[in-house]
C-alpha cells in the first residue's frame, strides 16, 4: 500500500490518488498517441524526469531515514509545454479516474490555451492538492462541470490551476475574478465563475492574514446565522476566520486561556536570556503548498530550513561509526519494505495485524542485528517511527500505518523563528474568544446547537464547529445530545490517539555548536528507546540557546509520571557524557519545561494515528457532519490526507468553514420555499375541501375524489380521511394500557379555539386499491388497518401529497370546470332524488355530530387510528411535522388520537425535544411549542378548526 516501499521503476502509477503530493512528473512526448495513463514512464524520457525529493512521513524526525523511492505520476499531454506549441490535441475523453476508457478524441478546436506555462501551474496546483487531470471529489459534489470528464473538465483545469498560480505568485493580494476575464475565453466564462466560486469558498485562494485579506473580515455579520466554533486552535480559527469572511456572525469558545489549542509557544527566561519555543507542534512539514508556509509569507516571517545532519551518539557518547548507522539504515527500510510486501500478500486480514509484530516475524525470520550497538541503533530507528506516529509500532495498524504517506506537502521540513505562536496571534486577531469556556455537553436538533460549558451557561446558535483532539472524543467528556451515531462512536474508538512529550532547557550559552539543528541518542532499553532519544536545538530560531530533547513511544507514557528534576538529571547525563570528552562543559539550564499532553485534559495526547483495526476510512467519518448540518468536525483526526500535522488541521477548518456555509445556504432557500409554499396552502387545503365537498366515492370516514374520464383502475386518486374529537389537556396518571404498542408517549393539544377541530389526512391509492378498501369489512378499523398493514399507505398533510397529486388535483379540477353548474351536486351520487335528501341529511347529521363534540370513531376504533398510522417499525421526522398526539375524552375513556400539521397557520413553530411529560400551556393562534419522541408514521395532517360558515355550507 505504500508507494515508497517499491521501487520507483518499478512502480505502478496511483492516478486514483488525489492527492499525490510526494512524486515523479514525466513529461510526456509530444506524440500524442502516447498513453498518458501508462503505468510506467517512457525509457527516452528518463533524462526528462522532474524528481521532487519530499519527505515522507517517517522522515519527521530524522529526514535521511527513508528509501530514496518516488511516486510516479504522469502529467496529460494538454499539459506539455511542447503539445501546448502545437495545435494538435489527443485526448481521453474522459480523464475521470473512475472511467477506463481509452476512446480519443481530437479537441484541438476546443482546449483553451491560457498560456504555454500549463505544465508549472499544474505543479502548483498539485502541492495545493489538486490532482494533475482529474477532477477531486470535493469538486464533483460541488458541481463545478456540468459534465465530468471531457473537453469542459479540462479546461475548468486549466482555468483552475491558472487561478491558484495567480494568487500563489503574490499571496498579499486579493485575487478577483475580474483580473482573469483578459486571458480566460468569453465561451468560458462560466467556468471561470465555478473555478474561482469554488477555489474561494473552500479556502484554497484569497485566505490568510495579508492585510489586504483581513480587509475583507466583514465588521459587522451580514449572515444571520449564528456559529459556535468549539476550540481555538488552529482548526478552528481557520473555520471562524473564513466564516467571518463569508458573513457570519462567529463565536469562540475555548477552555484554555490563550489560543492555538495543541500549537503552544512558551516563553522562557532565565538569567540575561529570552528565548520563545513550540512546546506543542513546532515543525512545518514541507512548505510546498503548505498553508502555514503561506501565513509566513503573508507576515513577512522567514523559514529556517531544518539541516539534514542528524548525527547519533552511543551510550558511551561516542559518535556512532558512520558505516555501521548507513548498514542498519538499509536494513531497517528494508525491513518495512518487506511488511508493505506482507500486507499486500496478506490482503484484508493485515488489517487486524500491527506493524510490530511484522516486524518482529522478520526479525525472526531475518536474524536479529549482530552486536548490542547494530540492536540499539535498530530500535533508535523504531523509536523515530513511533514519534512520527505518535503510538507504538505494536498498536499501528500494518495495513493502513502510512496511508497518508502519497499526500505528504513536498518541500523543505522548516522552523519558525520565534516560534509558531505568531502565526497563532496573527489568526485570533479580532476573532471573538471567549476563554477558560470547558465545553461540557453539545445538544443539536432540527432548530439549532446549544452549548453548555463549565458552570452551566448555555451557548445558542445555529451551527456548531467541533475541533476538540481525538482524545476529548475518546474520553466522553462531553455530552452529545443525541448521542453521536454509532458509525461516528465507532471511528473514535478504533482511531489511535497517541503521546509525544518534549523537555524544552534554556541555557546559559550555546555549548553544542551552530553547524546542526538535531543530533540522536542510543538506549540499551527497548522499553526507553524513545527516551530523549532525540534533541532538536532552537538556537537558530528562539532568540536564545534552546536545546529540546523528544520523548516517544512507551517512553512518553511513563514520561508523564515522571519528576522534573529526575528528566533533567537523565538528560544533563546525556549531554555531558557527549560533549565533556570533548572539552565542553555543560552548564545546568538556566530553565526547564516538561509537557505533559497525555494528562492535559484540553487535549488527552498528542495527535492521532491509525491503530490496529482502524483505516483511513475512520479520519473521514471523524469529518462528517450530524444532525443534518447542525454539527461539524474539524481538527488534525478529521482528515486522512494530512493528520498528525498542523497543517492538516488548519485545512481541516477551512474545509469545514465551506461544509457549513454551504449546509445554511441550503437550508435558507429550503426554508425560502418552504415560506413561500406556507403562503399559498391555505389555498391549496381549501382547493382540496371544495373538491371533497362533492366526493365521487366516499364510505365510512373516507371520501375519494378522482377524474371520471380516466377509468385506467391503475390511475391514481386521492383518498381523504377526517379524524374529529374533543379536545382537551392530557390527563395525568394515564394507565399503562393506554400507551401506545411501541411505547411511543402522545401528547394533547389544548387551543385558543376551545372548540372541536377536525383533522384531515390524504394518501393518493389507484383506482384499483380504492374498490378493495372500500370492499373491506369491519368498518373504519379494518380499512385504517388494510392500508396500513397491506397497502404501507402513509397519511400525510396536504403538502405532503407532493407533485403526482398536484397533477391528479388539477385535472380533477380542470374536469369539474366543464361541468355544467347546475349539476355538479347531483351527478356526483346516483342523482336521483330520493340520494339527494339522504345526502344532505348525512351532511346535516355530520353537522351535529360536530357540535356534540361526539367522534366518528368508537372507543375500539379511536385505538386502531393510532396503531394503523402508526404502525411503521421505524417511525419517522421528516421537515412536515409528522405528530401523533393522544387525548382522553371527558369521561375518562380511550385517548383520542389527532395529529398536528407543522405547517398549519395556527400554530407557526414546533420544538421536538426528548421531553414528551407536558405540554406547553401556550398554544396559542401563531404559536406553538409540542414536545414528542418517536413520532408515528402520519404526516402533518391538516388541522382544520370547523367555522360556522363551514358547517352551513356542507349543510347547503
């Protein structure tokens, strides 16, 4: 699975890799009936290899310490400089990598040429995270073609990457869309729009803290929407950076009492000496593409270059024999060349197999080093493995261990001077925190997030951003309300959370020299491999002679129980016995910091792997949003292509900023619509009572309305049925007998109206299942019964009927409008005379049963209302209120049961909460408040309050 593990001659192209951040560009002929998916690069093109050395994941530590193997990845010929010159394309005309069709297709007529840089604006594009031909996954959901794949796909490429290039060359600027409209052709113009809407939106242009970008942080909210970011690390001060850019009205809770969350700059003074150090994350891991690199560059902050020296020392303090380190070196890559081999021999059962106990089969297998220095220097090496991975080798997953490794930001591996704190100032600048906020439970619904924090006080918004580590997570120490689905409880449990500790010694002078950044230390004891087994010097970058010695693996854990004054003793012992046999004294530091991340309770650990059991799959599931984009997730756990750095989760927020934008605006034109239909279904609900004034069928509690020209028996009808009752507040004390078969509590509703309210619900059968419910025998029990049981018919408001009945209502309509007026009323039944009276007695009758305050329904049949519509094993909540609510009748009988449409003009709003004991005394004409779990399967019926002016007119 790992690329690096081949060799590179031999190795496959990944083009379903969307990131390949670590590789090989061949630049193809321009003989266009080259392959631009070949597999392996072209012999005659060897001396035109493009070779970027980036490093890869276990290289964090020691940069020298991984195989000198490359990906491979073959740029398309559009992107050739030398098929740029020339006129004549060939081109598969679909590039999409979940295509394997080969057809070619001769584009030279359509192919936009921007310029003959098409080559390094793909490079750029690429170290951003945009893949050389195809389109990301990001952007197919986001529609940015209408096609994908073909002549639009490539040049919404080409306009893409042109775009970023742009803004790359001078990242001060603010890049609009006007400053392309010159080179970009009038016919493109809208994918111009797509490219630069899309490249804005999700943070890969125009971010950051240049002045000119901090300009456009809108003062004052221009976005209703409220979001509670939780956590001000750098995740989430991307997120409320870029939220604040779009609009929306942005607030910061953090439990700490500064920002950057894992990200911690220490101040440190001793004697005449300052200096500033990373106590958290401190190295930028490849600055190609990187947007903290960027950040830097907007600050005028310059990088240091980390040097490749990394000498070793022994237990005695001797240099290690340069022959001996570049043996074991070979030996150990090759030995993780032998576990990729494994894996893939394996198949899906390395899954539940650990890293080290490949390893150590072949250790096995191989024969172990031969002497204690060739033993110590192999688990030197296991101990850089585990810092780069933050957890053990014997809990890493074999399979998936280096699954990011394709993605890895190529460049240099860099410090920043005086410390990344100042990129961490420069991002909470006028971003509203509010500190020392623990965040104790998160409850999120249909209307909104409540956050609660220490202490009780409540937090209200639309939206909520959580960044917290994983090991927050792990720990349940914040309540979810509901609890989180299980597939999400399940990637939290199977993720690795693991440990780094650092020792952070200023010094009274430099004694260790300035030609080296980092030198290593051997251990004699496995289980103390990662013990100060590597020392990292600031001296270059902190303003003062700052050595830091790295503790990893088993060694962080048993670090955090450990005093002070006894890690500073081990580490003195290690310098002095290094530097005093060569005349150098090694003073006592002038100040010591030791972290302990495991106990801290903001962040329970350093940052995440992939543990036994787990994959990249789980960084994803960690990503998804709940409760239908009222909760998002952002942080270095959320992201599979760049966990573990800080980068990654600087991305992450910004990734989450566009989720969350785009989920409100959604939801704000559904709402739009939603408003906008509201308006008209008072029309809607009387079109369908004038209609059902005159049913062509009507039994029982059921009317039937249909167009008589279509006698198809498989065309479709619509199907009323009235529910009618008293009304009343529940009842306290309701016997157990009374609670619905599946348990689900039914509430009452007590109206302004005081009066009787009829509820009307429809379902739309064909003409054919109309007869056989009519056929049914038992009454209004039975049929409710068939069309559940038998027909898994839903009851649901008349918004619910949806667009078929919209066409059945309007040619029923448009039928009944031909009709001659004078006899509608009696056409209808069987127009006889004798019909006619019973008729007009049965709608007079109806009438006074109204004003009784009696039911249609008997006790037997009131009960069976309930248990046929509610009836589905998995009830259901859709955006129509769907409600089932009981009552008892006067006499203390069977509860009634109605249901409440959530879009009926009396009552406005509904809150759904878990708490179904009461109900709001309120329910008032405008205003509503139900409380109900579960609801039942029946859909915002039509709650109907009967007027005086009705009643006489079915009395007519």
């Amino acid at each position: 699975m790992n690329p690096s593990n081949e060799n590179h001659h031999q190795q496959q192209i990944l083009p379903n890799i969307h990131n390949p951040l670590q590789f090989t560009i061949v630049l193809p002929h321009s003989d266009t009936n080259s392959n631009p998916n070949s597999s392996l690069p072209n012999p005659s093109n060897v001396n035109r290899l493009l070779s970027l050395g980036i490093p890869r994941k276990r290289r964090r530590g020691r940069p020298r310490d991984t195989p000198s193997s490359n990906q491979v990845y073959n740029l398309p010929s559009e992107f050739s400089e030398n098929s740029m010159d020339s006129n004549d394309f060939e081109r598969n005309p679909n590039p999409n990598i979940r295509s394997n069709q080969a057809a070619r297709l001769d584009v030279s007529d359509e192919i936009i040429v921007i310029n003959k840089e098409a080559t390094s604006e793909a490079l750029i594009a690429l170290t951003a995270g945009f893949p050389a031909d195809i389109l990301t996954e990001e952007e197919i959901d986001a529609g940015v073609v209408s096609v994908v794949g073909g002549i639009e796909q490539v040049n919404y490429i080409l306009i893409r990457n042109h775009i970023i290039t742009k803004w790359r060359g001078n990242v001060l600027n603010w890049v609009t869309k006007e400053m392309f409209l010159d080179v970009v052709p009038s016919h493109c113009s809208k994918l111009l729009d797509s490219a630069y809407k899309y490249l804005v939106s999700h943070g890969y242009i125009n971010f950051g803290v240049a002045p000119m970008i901090k300009d456009k942080i809108l003062v004052e909210p221009s976005m209703k929407s409220n979001v509670i970011v939780i956590g001000a690390g750098l995740s989430g001060l991307a997120a409320a950076r870029q939220l604040m850019s779009f609009g929306y009205k942005v607030t910061v809770l953090e439990g700490r009492k500064r920002p950057g969350g894992r990200v911690y700059p220490k101040k440190m003074e001793g004697g005449n000496r300052v200096a500033a150090v990373d106590l958290g994350g401190s190295v930028l891991t490849g600055t190609h593409g990187n947007p903290l690199g960027v950040l830097a560059r907007q600050l005028s902050y310059p990088l240091h270059k980390i040097r490749d020296k990394c000498p070793l020392y022994r237990l005695d303090g001797q240099l290690v024999d340069s022959g001996v380190d570049a043996k074991v070196e070979v030996a150990f890559n090759q030995l993780l060349d032998k576990a990729s081999k494994l894996r893939q021999l394996m198949g899906e059962v390395s899954q539940d197999v650990s890293l080290g106990a490949a390893l150590e089969t072949f250790w096995q297998v191989d024969g172990e080093p031969a002497n204690p220095e060739e033993m110590s220097l192999f688990n030197w090496h296991l101990a850089n493995l585990e810092y780069a991975n933050a957890g053990l080798v014997s809990r890493l997953s074999l399979a998936f261990w280096d699954q990011d490794d394709p993605y890895d930001m190529g460049g240099d591996h860099c410090f920043l001077p005086g410390g990344n704190g100042r990129l961490v100032q420069a991002l909470a600048e006028n971003v509203p925190i509010l500190y020392e906020k623990t965040v104790n439970a998160i409850r999120y619904g249909s209307d909104g997030v409540q956050v609660v924090v220490g202490g009780g006080q409540v937090f209200e918004g639309d939206v909520a951003l959580c960044t917290v580590p994983l090991g927050v997570l792990k720990s349940g120490s914040i309540k979810f309300t509901p609890e989180l689905p299980q597939r999400k409880l399940d990637g939290i449990k199977r993720l690795g959370f693991g440990l780094l500790n650092k020792v952070a010694m200023l010094f009274p002078h430099l004694f260790w020299g300035t030609d080296l950044d980092m030198f290593g230390h051997l251990s004699d004891d496995p289980s103390r491999r990662g013990e100060f087994f590597l020392f990292y010097s600031y001296a270059t970058v902190a303003g003062g002679p700052v050595l830091m010695a790295l503790v990893a693996g088993e060694a962080a854990h048993s670090f955090e129980s450990m005093p002070p004054t006894d890690a500073v003793t081990r580490i003195l012992k290690i310098l002095r016995g290094i530097y005093e046999p060569q005349g150098i004294d090694v003073p006592e530091p002038l100040q010591t910091v030791c972290t302990r991340w495991g106990c801290d309770p903001f962040s329970l650990g350093s940052y995440s792997n992939v543990a036994v059991g787990s994959s990249g799959d789980d960084y994803d599931i960690l990503a998804e949003s709940v409760g239908d984009g009222r909760l998002f997730f952002a942080g270095e756990a959320t992201t599979r292509r760049y966990p573990a750095t800080m980068h990654g989760a600087f991305l992450s927020g910004l990734r989450e900023a566009a989720n969350i934008a785009h989920y409100v605006t959604n939801r704000a034109s559904q709402a739009k619509i939603e408003k906008n239909t509201s308006k008209n279904s008072h029309a809607c609900a009387s079109l369908l009572a004038d209609l059902f004034r005159e049913p062509d069928l009507e039994f029982g509690s059921f009317s039937v309305i249909y167009t008589k020209k279509n006698t198809d028996d498989k065309s479709m009808v619509v199907v009323r049925v009235v529910f009618s009752g008293p009304v009343k507040k529940a009842q306290e004390g309701s016997r157990p007998d009374q609670q619905h078969s599946n348990k689900l509590l039914f509430q009452q509703l007590q109206s302004h109206f005081n009066q009787q309210q009829e509820l009307h619900v429809y379902t739309l059968l064909s003409r054919e299942q109309v007869f056989e419910l009519r056929e049914v025998k038992g009454g209004d029990e039975m049929r409710l019964n068939f069309l559940c049981e038998k027909l898994g018919v839903k009851l649901v408001g008349r918004k619910g009927l949806g667009p078929a009945a919209d066409d059945v209502i309007s040619s029923i309509k448009a039928e009944r409008s031909k009709r001659k007026p004078a006899l509608t009323s009696s056409t209808l039944k069987s127009g006889t005379s004798k019909q006619k009276s019973v008729m007009k007695q049965k709608l007079v009758r109806k009438a006074k049963i109204l004003r009784k305050n009696d039911s249609p329904f008997s006790s037997a049949n009131r009960e069976l209302v309930v248990k046929a519509v509610g009836s589905n094993n998995t009830p259901q909540l859709n955006q129509n209120l769907e409600v089932k609510v009981g009552s008892s009748s006067p006499s203390g009988g069977a509860p009634i049961k109605s249901a409440v449409n959530g879009g009926n003009d009396s009552i406005s709003s509904v809150n759904m909460n878990t708490n179904c004991s009461s109900i709001s005394p309120n329910l008032n004409a405008g205003s509503g408040d139900i409380s109900c779990s579960n609801p039942p399967n029946i859909h915002d019926g039509d709650l109907v309050p009967p007027s005086n002016a009705e009643l006489d007119g079915e009395m007519q």
